[in-house]
C-alpha cells in the first residue's frame, strides 16, 4: 500500500483508522461498554500496520483520546494519532462549534494531556465557529503550533473559500470532510486539496455501514473483484486520488481487518468508471 506525506513530515500508510466508533452509544458520548475490546482494535490496527489514527477530544467527552493512550502509548515510531478540538458535546443529540481561544487552547491543553504527548502530530478544528472570523480561529491553532504544542493544523467539514481564507494564516496539512462512494458533495474541496498538496482525509467513507451489504450499490463490482463491498468502497477512495486518506471506523475486529484488507484490492479501469458513475451528489 502507498504511503502518504502529511504536511511534509508525517509518512503514514494511506489506510487510516477512525477510532470515533469505539464510544458509547448512543451519540457517541459515553465510554464503550466494552472497554478491553475497544483496546483491542486499536491495537490490533497497529499490529496490521495502520499508523494514522482520528479521534477528537469530542468523542465521549475526551474518553476517546485516553481510551488510544491506554491501548497505544508508547507510541510504536511512526504512529501518528490525530485529533480535533471546537466542537462542544452539552448533551449526547448535540455538537456546537466553539472557536474562543480561551477554549481552543484549553482544549488542546487537555487532549496533550489525555493522548500523553508532548506535541500533537496533526490538530484538526473539528468545526469552524460560524460566530468568529475564520482567521482569528487559525491564529489560535497557528499560536499553538509556534508553541509547539501542536506540529501541523488541519480542517474539517470547510468549504474551498474557508479553506483559503485559513491558508491566508498559516500553512494547512489536512481536510477532514464527508465524502464517499455516493456522497460528493466536497467534490471541489478535495480536488483543491489535492492541487495544493493537502491530504483530504474523507469521513464516513463506508457510510456507517450502509456501502457494505451484499446488496448495496458496490455489491455487484465487489462480487467481481473477489472481495466485500466495504472494501470495494475503500477501494474506489483510494484510486479516487492519491492525496485521499480514508479512516474507516468500526468497534469490530473481523471489520477492521476486512477494512485495512481493502489495501490490496484492485480495480480495473472499467469497474473503477462504473463505481464513480454512483454518485448521487
Ligand atoms: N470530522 C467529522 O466531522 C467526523 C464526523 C464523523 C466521523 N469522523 C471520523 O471519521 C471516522 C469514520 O467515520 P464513521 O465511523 O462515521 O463512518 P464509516 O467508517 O463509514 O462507518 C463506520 C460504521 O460502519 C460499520 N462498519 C465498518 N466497517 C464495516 C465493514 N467492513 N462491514 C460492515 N460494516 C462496517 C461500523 O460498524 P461496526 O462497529 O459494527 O463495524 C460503523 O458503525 C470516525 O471514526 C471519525 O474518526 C469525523
């Protein structure tokens, strides 16, 4: 499998690792029920050679993070764990960007703390705060980064205007939005990622599932290929563009090594054109 240069220092296999399923449901708020299993996915995606793992400081409430640190730490070399900060949880049915300094930086504070590390690899805003200038949340972030508590800055769910107003600021390594097989709606946000050498890290790659079932939209090509309709999804991501880094999510073990089976799955140019005719948005 390629690997890939995430703000020209982090070289992490392209086949990610979204850590955000294993939390409670519902609404992602609670600690897993199963705690040992949880711990045992994330290791066992570190055994299979996965080295990007997402979480957010937002997920259960700052569990998610100390839930990698209790599986992970010490970090194997070259493992990159990715977080994000600005979206508040006040109850389990709601998130609420925040984007105060006083509040981005506190959080930032915490997720070192949780994770363990001395300088996050790659903190993400996990939502722009509609309230405040774009440019004044870069600063934060950019703040943080001459600080050295964080290496490089990331985005998520912005649009290409957005993205340039933040690079105005300061240098952006990622893009974290919704993208898959069926949904491309930030179809012009990945392909400028991908003209200005940003990675474009696409969440709910497999639509929480819904892309796996035999009789789903991939089902047939998957069939023809030999392999499942997760992976066939995984698939089409990672041909889709080289800069595309997909963190497919599950609490599952047997799911997770399906997923990161996916590497080696093969389209050809025919099933690969048919595949991308499926788009809906
Ligand atoms: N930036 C953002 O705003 C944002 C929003 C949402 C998510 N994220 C990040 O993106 C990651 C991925 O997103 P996601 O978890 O929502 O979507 P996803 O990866 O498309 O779907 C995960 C869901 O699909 C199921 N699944 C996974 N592999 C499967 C397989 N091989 N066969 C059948 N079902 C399978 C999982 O259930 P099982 O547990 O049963 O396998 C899980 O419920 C998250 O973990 C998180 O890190 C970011």
């Amino acid at each position: 499998m390629s690997d890939i240069v995430i703000g020209g220092d982090l070289t992490v296999d392209r086949l990610g690792y979204g850590a955000m399923r294993l939390s409670g449901d519902p609404g992602i708020f609670t600690p897993p029920k199963d705690r040992a299993a949880a711990v045992a996915v994330l290791r066992r995606a570190v055994e299979l050679g996965v080295n990007f793992i997402d979480t957010a400081d937002a997920y259960a409430l700052g569990d998610n993070e100390r839930l990698i640190a209790e599986a992970l730490h010490p970090y194997a070399d070259g493992v990159v764990i990715a977080t994000k900060g600005g979206n508040t949880r006040p109850s389990a049915d709601e998130w609420v960007p925040l984007g105060q300094p006083a509040y981005i930086r506190q959080q930032a504070e915490l997720s070192l703390r949780r994770l363990n590390v001395e300088t996050i690899d790659l903190y993400q805003l996990h939502r722009l705060d509609p309230n405040l200038p774009v440019a004044d949340q870069i600063e934060t972030v950019a703040d943080l980064q001459k600080q050295g508590k964080i290496r490089h800055i990331g985005l998520s769910e912005v649009t290409v205007d957005q993205l340039k107003e933040a690079q105005q600021v300061a240098p952006i390594a990622s893009v974290q939005n919704l993208y898959n097989l069926i949904n491309r709606q930030s179809e012009d946000v990945l392909e400028y990622t991908a003209e200005q050498g940003i990675a474009f890290i696409p969440w709910f790659p497999i639509a929480a599932g819904e892309h796996a079932g035999p009789d789903g939209p991939v089902g047939r090509i998957a069939a023809e290929v030999g392999a499942t309709p997760a992976q066939t999804a995984l698939a089409w991501l990672l041909r889709r563009s080289d800069n595309i880094v997909p963190i497919p999510g599950t609490s599952s073990i047997a799911h997770l090594e399906e997923n990161v089976a996916a590497r080696g799955v093969v389209l050809t140019d025919d099933q690969y054109a048919t595949l991308d005719g499926l788009a809906s948005a």
